[in-house]
C-alpha cells in the first residue's frame, strides 16, 4: 500500500550507472527505508508469544503450555507506558483453520486506520488497499490453506488507546491456537481456551457455518469448571468445603461471578438473502441465536448456564468471504472480497472497537484489573495449566488468591505513599518529626483498609502474610520519608534569608552613620534610631523561631537550621551587592571592589555547616 503510495513520486529501481551495472535491478535502499518508517507508524508492533506450547517427556509426546516471559514484560511495559488504567482485552478463539488470525488482521486494520477515515468513509474502507500479504512481518500471520498457523496464545506487542464512549481504553488483541487441533492433546485445547476466557473481557468464539451442539456443550463444560473455582475462593479457609470440587453448579449460582461479554461470530452463513442489507441481517442473527438458545428439549440446563456464566451473550452472522479467499494461493487481496461480506464485517467491526468497551476487570471480586497485574495473571493462570491437564479447582483458586493478594498489596502501598506525598512529597518543605509520624499512622490505616478490601479472599494465614508484608515495606517508605524530612532542615529558616539581608544592610548603615553624620546631624540620628529599631525587630523575629525550633526540634535541628539560614543569607547578600556594584559602574563610580572570593566564601560556609554537624554528631 505504502509502495503504491509513493510510486507517482519516488522511483522504485535505482537509476543505471555507468561504473556500477550491478545496482540496475537494485530497489532504492532510501525507499526502502522510508517504506519501512511510514509502515511502523501504522503498524507499531508486531504479535508476540506470550504462552507457547512445549513437548515432555523422552518420547517428546507430552505437552505443556510455558509463559514466554520476555515477551509477557515487553507487553505490560508497553501498557503501563501508555499511562491509561482500563484495559478492554479482545480475545478471538475457535476451530483450526477458521480463518481467526485472518480476521484479527482486518481487526488490527481497523485499529490503525485514522479515526477520521472510519467516521467519513465508513468502517468498510479497511477493506481499501493493498494485499495483507505485503503486509504480514507486522500483523498476525494466516495463511490460505489448511495447515495452521498460530500455536499457544499471542498478544499484539502495542496497544492501542482508543477513545469508546468519552473514556481513554488501553485495547489489547489476543489470538490463540485452534481449538481440538489434531496436533495438540485435548487437555491443552481446553487449557487454551480456559486461559482466554480467564484473561479476556470480550471473547469472541469463532464458529463455522452455525452454532452447534457441540460447541455449547463444550462452552458449558468450561464455564461449570471456572465458576466451581471462584465460587470455592470463598470457602477455601473452610476445611468442610474443600470436597466440593467436583459439584455440579447449578444455574442460579453461575450468576454470582459472571464472566464478562461472549460472542459467536459465526462464519460463511448462507442463509442471508441480502447479505449487504445490514439492518435485515441483523434481524435474522437476532431471530437465529434466540432459537439457538431456546430450550426444545433437556439439555440438562447447559443453556441456562452459558447465558448465565455471562454478563451478555450475543451473536453476528457473517456471510461467505467468496472464493477467491478461499484458494491456497490467495495473498489477502481484499478487493477480492466478497461485498456482503465486507458490509457485515465493517458493521462487526464498528461495534466492537467504537460502540462497545467491556473493561478488564477481576473475575473474582469485580473490581477493574490494573495493568501491572496483568502480568501475574498470565503467569499465575498459565501456572496452573502447565502440565495440559486441567487442574482441580483449588488450584485456580490459589492462583487467583496470589493475583488478588498481589494487587491488594501495590494499592495498599501505593495509598500509603500518595497520602505521605501530601505532606512530605518531594515538593514538601520540613514538617516536625511528631507531624509527620501523625501522618504516618494515619496513612498505614488508610493503606490497611485498602488491602482488607481488596484481598477479601482465599486463606486467613496467606492474607496475614501480605499483609505482614505491607506492613514492612511501609515501614521501610516511612525510614525514606523520614530521611529525606531531615534533609529539608537546613531549609526551615531559609525563608527569613531576606529578611537578614536587609536587618544587616539596616545595622552596617547604622553604624557607617555614627562615623560620618550622627554627630552633627538630628536628620542622622533620628534615622539611625530608627535602623536600630528595625534590624532589632527583625533579629527578635528571627531569633523567636529559632527558639521555636529549638522547643520543639532540639539542638541538632536547631544548629542546621542556623548553618542554613547563614548560607542563604550570605548568598543573597553577595547577589545584591553584585548588582549593586554593577549599578555603581553605569554612573561611573568606580572603586568597588570585585568580591572574586565568593566562591571562596560560599566554601567557608560549607565547611562551617559540616564542622557544626561534626561537632553535633560528636555530641
């Protein structure tokens, strides 16, 4: 697209050269590169591994599902610098070879495309351009033929902020392996998928023609299994309750921790009599997935529990991608795709990333998921998978206990500090050590009920221990709020600086007056009087907060504080001579001398402020 782009005005072939016939054929390398550049700009990242699927065993026929953690850190690090809090994670699972990969595409093209685009042409003009074969090293790769192309679970490396209904959502893409590939044991097919639902917010499930029984049956079997574990998280601490593992739940109870947002997205639907009339096709998903989900017979309540497991469960109805698409040579160009299919998918787009937002939260306890505990989540979750068989519910619940425990902890700690910053942050001058204790206290028990109220779940022994934790780390932030309290000490009488300047500027003019005028002068002397009054009032004040200071603080604070006060002084008052030297100069007085040892003084003073501090400390 990008190389159509700049043909009109770049040459693509380097010009032929008399001294070098070899570059005739040769693509120009500057092209190339700004090819490159303009690409990265709409494409920022690239898919990355995130869980992958490992052989065991000497025979190298077992399987188990492993983090890739390297990949994990660059993802979470790249959501926290995007700065935004809510995470919107869109999940797209199904059956090998469904065409899920290549539908993440087009969802990656509609992220990138210019909001302004979308809005003017409409959500069909993703569908404008070149091949998406040009423009796979960025994308997510498919392939047209039946081999398969994705194993484990990928995340696309950057996210997308994306403004949804007047909020700022972090959209993160996850595409996993087909569900009961042939090639994979069923225990991890089923681990596959139980991990997208566990880390998605909206899962999409990628189905074939049309909603079978089968594939409720399966989804049923998935949502029993995750909600008999959230539901044991609560009674974990409870010895009497550690045998219900295996009970089935009935539909009543599902709804007490639902999932988040399901949609089958059902592919090649031929039932569409105009597959380009959008409102009438919707009326036909509408009608289909209410017969779908209406009970003619005993499915032993498999219905109820799926629509109950969810806090909405809809459908859209795609028609056939034309057959074009279909062949094993295809490379993507989506001028070849049929238009009712281009129509619907637009309008599926539209709604997924403009209309709707369904943020991340805590599967357990409902509170929204922050981005640093994405992280754990994957890694506590995968844990729990690793061996591709699926796990007793404890096991989940032990896995969600550490993740809800370990973002309690970074909410308690950071309510601690945001509260300590209000009074002794960076920006903060010196409070008295007894106020700031104060405020301690009353931080460590804002930070307590914090993590009390969060951690509401799993064993009463493991929440003590963090919460022991807590505790220690808030008392090694409040060590650093206190140091950094005591070094703002020499600052506490920096403010009155100005105001000896001026009582010594005062008491020099005073006594430079008893030699030149104040024995002949009444003028001289009333002046003089009245000097003597004001650099007297002065030293009063300042010599009232010192000895402030000194009942509250002590001898040490006291002496800094002095040491300070002077240093402030002398540099202002070698400041305001500087310029009154220069001033002297513009009216041709000349004679002043040039203070060329000030630095020698600003050194003295140093020097004095750590021999007092010696001397305190040898006291």
């Amino acid at each position: 697209r990008l190389l159509q782009r700049q043909s009109p005005r770049v040459c693509l072939v380097s010009p032929m050269s008399d001294t070098n016939q070899d570059n005739k054929t040769k693509p120009d390398e500057k092209l190339q590169n700004h090819v490159k550049e303009e690409k990265a700009k709409r494409y920022p990242g690239k898919p990355l591994q995130v869980v992958a699927v490992e052989d065991t065993g000497e025979d190298k026929k077992g399987r188990k599902v492993v983090v890739v953690e390297e990949n994990l850190e660059q993802i979470v690090k790249n959501v926290e610098a995007t700065g935004v809090q809510k995470l919107y994670i869109v999940s797209l699972v199904g059956a090998m070879r469904t065409g899920k990969s290549f539908m993440l595409d087009l969802f990656l093209r509609y992220l990138t495309e210019p909001q302004e685009n979308i809005e003017k042409e409409g959500p069909h003009c993703i569908f404008k351009g070149t091949k998406l074969e040009e423009e796979k090293e960025s994308q997510f790769y498919w392939r047209a033929s039946y081999q398969r192309t994705t194993t484990g679970i990928w995340f696309y490396s950057t996210p997308f902020v994306r403004k949804i209904k007047g909020q700022d959502v972090c959209v993160l893409l996850m595409d996993t392996q087909g569900l009961f590939d042939p090639m994979s044991p069923p225990e991890i097919n089923k681990a596959i998928f139980g991990l997208s639902v566990l880390l998605s917010s909206y899962q999409i499930l990628n189905v074939q023609n049309r909603i079978q029984e089968d594939t409720l049956q399966q989804l049923d079997y998935f949502t029993q299994f995750a909600h008999s574990a959230i539901t044991l998280l609560k009674d974990t601490h409870k010895p009497e309750q550690g045998e219900e593992d295996d009970k089935e739940m009935d539909a009543d109870d599902l709804g007490i921790h639902k999932f988040q947002r399901l949609q089958f997205l059902v592919r090649d639907w031929i039932n569409y009599e105009d597959p380009e009339n959008v409102e009438e096709n919707l009326k036909v998903t509408k009608s289909v997935l209410a017969d779908t989900f209406k009970q003619t017979f005993n499915d032993s309540g498999q219905r109820d529990r799926i629509t109950n497991s969810f806090d909405k469960v809809d459908a859209l109805f795609l028609p056939h991608i034309g057959l074009k698409a279909c062949r094993p040579n295809w490379k993507g160009d989506l001028n070849e795709v049929d238009p009712g299919f281009v129509k619907m998918c637009g309008y599926f787009l539209k709604q997924v990333f403009d209309e709707t937002v369904v943020i991340k939260r805590d599967i357990v306890q409902g509170t929204e998921m922050e981005p640093k505990t994405l992280g754990y989540a994957v890694k506590s979750f995968a844990e729990v998978f690793k061996d591709g068989k699926l796990p007793k519910a404890i096991s989940l619940v032990e896995a969600m206990t550490k993740a809800t425990t370990l973002d309690a902890k970074d909410k308690a700690l950071l309510k601690y500090r945001s509260m300590m910053d209000t009074k002794a942050g960076p920006n903060s001058t010196y409070i008295p050590q007894k106020e700031l204790e104060a405020v301690s206290v009353n931080a460590l028990e804002q930070a307590r009920l914090t993590f009390k109220k969060i951690a509401a779940f799993g064993e009463e022994k493991q929440r003590r221990e963090a919460l022991d934790a807590v505790f220690k780390s808030i008392g090694e932030e409040f060590e650093r709020y206190k140091e950094a309290n005591k070094n703002r000490v020499d600052k506490i009488l920096a403010g009155y600086a100005t105001l000896c300047v001026i009582a010594l500027f005062a008491f020099l003019v005073d006594m430079l007056s008893d030699y030149t005028c104040d024995w002949w002068s009444e003028t001289c002397r009333t002046g003089s009087t009245l000097l003597k009054y004001l650099y007297t009032l002065m030293a009063m004040v300042v010599g009232g907060q010192v000895f402030l200071l000194y009942q509250g603080e002590g001898q040490f604070v006291v002496i800094k504080a002095l040491s300070g006060l002077f240093a402030e002084t002398s540099t202002q008052a070698l400041n305001y001579y500087d310029k009154l030297r220069e001033k002297a100069k513009d009216v041709g007085v000349e004679g002043l001398p040039d203070l060329k040892e000030r630095r020698g003084g600003e050194s003295k003073e140093k020097s004095m402020s750590a021999s007092m501090a010696h001397l305190l400390s040898k006291d």
